[in-house]
C-alpha cells in the first residue's frame, strides 16, 4: 500500500497546531492585558473620549437626532429618550427626530414607544418626526439627511458615548457639516456603598473582605465591559473609514 501521502497529511497536522497554539498565546495574553488595564483608569478615559470628542454644549440645534439602540424599553434607548428629552427643554425651538426603525402603524413598535416617551416628558408631539427605515449608523445619517430643513442646519445628536462619534461623523459625511453630540452617561450612584462584612453574617473564614473595596466589586467589571464596547466601537470606526462612511 502507497502511504507517500502520509508526510503531507503530517505537515498538515504539524502547522493547525501551530496556528492553534499561536492563536491560543493571543488570546491568552489579550485577556491577560484587559484584565491588567481593568484595574487602570485607561478603560474610562478612552470612554470618555469617543464620548466627549464631538461635543459642542453651545450649539444650538434646529433639530436634536435620538439615535435608536435596543428596543423600547431598554436600557440604551430608554437612557438616550431621557437625554433628549432635556435637549428638548433646553432647545424649545427644535424639531426632534427619532431614529429608529420600526412600523410606525403598529402602536407597541419600539419607534412609537420612544415617540410616546418623549410626550410623557413634556415634548410636545407636533415637535417629533421619525426617521424609522435605516438599519444602521451610515443608513440612518443618509435618512436624518433628508428630513433636515436644509443642509446647514444644527443638528444635536443624542446617543451612547461609545457610538458619539461615528453618528456625528457618520452624518457630516453625509452631507450636514453642523452636528455634534450629546453623550448619553450613566450617572454614578450618589450613595457611598460600603457595608461591613461581618455585620452581614454568612461564611467570612478563609474569603477576603470586600465591603469597602469598590474598585473589587464595581470597577473591575464596569472597566471590563468598557473594553469591550471600546474594542467594537474602534474596530467599527476602522470599517466605516475604510468604507468612506466617516
């Protein structure tokens, strides 16, 4: 029996372990580095500037654009709602635009929802125009375009501070040269959450006590999910780049 193949068949063999092995070691240390960082200050600061990178608190917007997130309700439109409910008190003359798709003659649509939201806050209806085809940032920008009195217009656009910057450039790019935005933050707890773990009861032998560590309990994870959001969002501004689309 002619086994010549056999040789080629190990070289095969020889470099997927190789790739495996390499593919392991970069994976291996990325987490390594993002759990390193999640204990620095680093995972917030760059946060905090695709957040704050495009943000003109003077303008004074003809329109404020709420960019749509999950679904109504949930946790990033449901903040994004509250933002721009306050641009709309602060900036009575504009128009608000929300942008999100959705059926707009079915009532319980997330579009409608985030529509009926707004006019719980005290936006008036006749101020609300929906732009509920786009599907993602550069389809929405093409769409905002379009209801924009004119090109030149203000524009205020609300949405999470990861996603600022790509809405805000993904619209110049469009065409609309006046817009900026209007980073939707959490807002930290104001209460102080220490505890005393022995106070608490249970099994305290041979576990550490955390209840006046923060950074333990909160931070770490809090900084790990912004390394993550942060990752998406430079790898999407790459993309859009390379598209043309900011």
């Amino acid at each position: 029996m002619n086994f010549s193949w056999w040789p080629n068949i190990m070289k095969v063999i020889t470099f997927i372990k190789k790739v495996v092995k390499w593919i392991m070691l970069v994976s291996g240390g990325l987490s390594l580095l993002m759990i390193i960082l999640s204990f620095t200050s680093l995972p917030f600061w760059v946060y905090y500037w695709l957040g704050t990178s495009v943000v003109n608190i003077e303008l004074m917007p003809d329109y404020i654009v709420v960019m749509g997130g999950s679904a109504m309700p949930g946790k990033s439109t449901l903040i994004r709602t509250y933002y721009a409910a306050g641009a709309a008190q602060r900036f009575p003359d504009s128009k608000i635009i929300i942008a999100l798709p959705g059926d707009l003659s079915d009532e319980n649509s997330s579009v409608n929802l985030v529509k009926k939201e707004l006019v719980l806050r005290n936006v008036s209806p006749e101020r609300i125009l929906t732009e509920n085809i786009g599907t993602n940032t550069r389809y929405q920008a093409l769409e905002v375009k379009k209801l924009l009195s004119e090109p030149q217009a203000g524009v205020l656009v609300v949405t999470s501070p990861e996603h600022i910057r790509r809405a805000v450039l993904s619209i110049r790019k469009a065409g609309c040269p006046n817009v900026y935005g209007l980073p939707a933050f959490d807002e930290t707890n104001d209460f102080v959450l220490y505890f005393n773990d022995d106070e608490l009861g249970g099994r305290n032998k041979f576990l550490p006590e955390i209840g006046n560590n923060l950074q333990i309990r909160y931070q770490f994870w809090q900084h790990l999910e912004y390394e993550i959001l942060i990752t998406r969002e430079f790898l999407a501004l790459g993309f859009y780049y390379l598209k043309g689309w900011i």
